[in-house]
C-alpha cells in the first residue's frame, strides 16, 4: 500500500493532525461561547489530561529508565519554569491567564511532537506493529485541539489567533515529529525517546495538576467537578476504544535492538 517507509507513518501522523484540525473547527464555529466557558474546558483538560498521565504514559514510561522519574521530575519543574517566566515577561495586565493558555499551549505541542516521533519508529518495527500500536494517538488528538483553542480564547486571544496556535501545537507538531525522526532512526536508541516521552509526561502533569486545576475556584462546585469528571470520563473511555502503546524495549527481541510500541 505505502511503497516507501516514510508513507505510512506520515499518512497516520497526518490523519491524526487531520482529527485535531476537526476538533478545531467544531469548536471554532462557536468561538464565543468557547471563550465564556473557558475555565470549564480548562477543568474538564485538568481531568483529560491527568488521567491520560496517571492511567497511561507514568506507568508506561516509568518502568523502561531507572532515571525516568527524574526526567518526569524535570519536566513537571520545567512547565513551572515555563508558566512563571511567561507571567514574568509579557508585558500584560493579565499575565496569569496569558501564561494558564500558552502553558498548556506549549506542553501539547510539546507531548504530540513526540507522538509524531513514535509513528516513525513504530513502523521502523514492522506495519501491523505500526498501525495497532498508534491507533490510541490518533484518538486522542481531537480532544486535545479542542482543548488548546478553548484555553487560548479564555487567555485573551483573538478566534483567528487561538485557531491558528492550537492548529500548530496539537495537529501539525505530530507530522513534524514523524518527518524530524525519520533521517535520525537508524541512531536513535529507546533511552532517547524515553527521555523525550518522560518529559512530555511530567510537562502534561504540571500543566493539569497548576494552571488548569487552578481554574476550580472561578466556578462553583456543582459546576467545576462535574467539568473535572467529565475530562476523567473521556480519557477513560478513549483507553478503552484505543490499543495501548508501550514505550519500552521488547524482552524478546532487545538482543536485536529493537523499540517495540506494540501493546503488552
């Protein structure tokens, strides 16, 4: 079907921009309402986002490195490093939206350039391994542009502004990652995607358990909990329509030096 090796991984990296980009345009069309509802989106990412983390890439990424903790580590203080010197250097009257939008901004565009990295190595393993093993991140990709626009609109920026920045950092970052790992995946070991996916995970854990979570005291209980159980909800449920992908080495196969993704 696909005659070079690049094809297959770009046209599943692409699909999966393809989701995130329909998301943003359902969301879009309602731009306004999309802003007004903003700390409710932002809860109900805390949620989205935190179980994705707990459930399923900390339990993932964590038995593969020895040191793995400490990178997730990093990449928690790294989202605080990020979100304080964003309030810090813009200079705007509200910085603490500004930096609650960019913040989550950034660490999505950040997890699904390293998704787009896995599409590539993924099918360097062989097609079915490939195909099975990334079905879970084209899923997950319409929540998250959804949830990119609706942030960026509640931090104050325009409807075109907020689409073309969400389109960026939770669709077009996954091909980019595909294409970036491509020329460098006959020396690329699985200890550096681990680092790379560790440090996504710890980003992504900052940016649900701060800025996002920080959004509980605009509303009132019986609005921002159900918000918040609602994300828990969803990310529940697209584990279970998705296969799980693993980031670690392949027991059987690690004398061949192989990165098996496939579900265990």
């Amino acid at each position: 079907m696909f005659t070079t090796p690049i094809l297959a991984p770009l046209f599943l990296s692409s699909l999966a921009a393809f989701v995130a980009t329909v998301g943003l345009i359902v969301v879009a069309i309602r731009s306004d309402w999309s802003k007004k509802y903003a700390p409710l989106f932002a809860l109900a990412a805390s949620g989205l986002l935190l179980t994705m983390v707990v459930t399923h890439l900390a339990p993932e990424v964590l038995p593969t490195d020895p040191r793995a903790p400490l990178f997730m580590l990093g990449g928690f203080f790294l989202g605080l490093i990020l979100h304080d010197t964003i309030r810090s250097l813009v200079p705007v009257s509200d910085s603490q939206s500004l930096a609650a939008g960019l913040t989550p901004m950034f660490a999505i565009a950040t997890h699904s350039f390293v998704d787009g990295m896995i599409y590539t190595v993924t099918f360097a393993q062989g097609y079915e391994t490939g195909v099975f093993s990334t079905l879970g991140l084209v899923m997950h990709e319409f929540p998250e542009g959804i949830v990119t626009f609706a942030l960026l609109r509640g931090a104050g920026f325009s409807n075109r502004h907020s689409f073309a920045l969400a389109l960026f950092a939770a669709g077009l970052t996954t091909p980019l990652g595909t294409l970036t790992a491509f020329p460098f995946l006959q020396g690329m070991d699985p200890e550096s995607l681990n680092v790379l996916f560790a440090l996504s995970a710890g980003l992504l854990l900052f940016v649900s358990t701060g800025p996002l979570m920080a959004h509980m005291h605009e509303e009132k209980p019986i609005r921002s909990i159900p918000a918040l159980a609602f994300g828990v909800i969803v990310a529940l449920l697209i584990a279970s329509f998705t296969i799980p992908h693993s980031h670690g080495i392949d027991d059987d196969h690690s004398d061949h030096n192989h990165i098996d993704f496939s579900a265990r």
